[in-house]
C-alpha cells in the first residue's frame, strides 16, 4: 500500500490511543483524561478553555472531562485568585498520585509501540513527531 503521511500519522495515532486506552483500564480513565491531568497540573492549574485550547477539543468536551475527573475526585475547580469569573481546574492530592503512576504505565506503552526502533530512532521519531505536531 502506498500510504500518504497523513494516513500513517493517523494510523499511528489511532494505534497508540487504542493501545494506551486499553492500558488505563484499570484506572477508570481514558487518554483524554490522562491529559487534562497532565496539563492542569503542568499548568498549575488551568482554564478550562486553556485546556481546549492545549488539547485542541470542543469546550464541551472540555466540560465533561473535567466533570469526570471530578466525580472521581481527581480535579477540582478553583476560583482564580487574579479573575473570580474564571475557575481553574486543579488536580487534588488524589489526582497527582494517579498520575504519577500514569505517567510511568504511558512510559511503558510508548516502549511498546517503539519496540521495533532503537534508542536513536526513537529519539529521532519522538524529535521529528514533535515538530509536526507543535509546528
């Protein structure tokens, strides 16, 4: 098959989130979830509309994310200090041991889906994937 770059960066794409997803089972999230974590707690806390903005999603899938993460009570929203009409979305003590141990089981699953390249490729295609996807 002659496949362009696009449908193999989806394809790889899709692989990697099916793989990664079945990976977080067990925790009761998904990738999405896994990444609102991951940029409200870089963050310090974050807008819900900065994290649509990060993860490229429609606020109202902004809006059901985070009312997961909450219910589980991995998330919480905070008034912001500086503009009480903004809430941030924070991660409770329980939501940062969760991804500590998120962190490391995606580390895992990135060595799984790479284990057919060695260490320079793989730091190759994470530098060149990186690129594409950041601009």
């Amino acid at each position: 098959m002659d496949a362009g770059l696009g449908f193999l960066l989806a394809r790889g794409g899709g692989r990697a989130i099916r793989t990664f997803n079945r990976a977080l089972q067990p925790f009761g999230v998904r990738s999405r979830h896994y990444m609102v974590l991951l940029v409200a707690i870089q963050a310090g806390g974050c807008s819900q509309r900065d994290l649509g903005v990060a993860l490229d999603v429609d606020p109202s899938v902004v809006v059901s994310l985070v009312d997961d993460l909450e219910r589980e009570g991995l998330v919480r929203r905070e008034t912001r200090p500086a503009d009480r009409r903004t809430r941030l979305v924070t991660a409770t003590p329980a939501g940062l041991d969760l991804l500590d141990r998120l962190r490391a089981l995606s580390q895992r699953v990135d060595h799984e889906l790479t284990a057919g390249l060695d260490a320079d490729e793989r730091a190759t295609l994470l530098s060149l994937l990186r690129r594409v996807a950041l601009g």
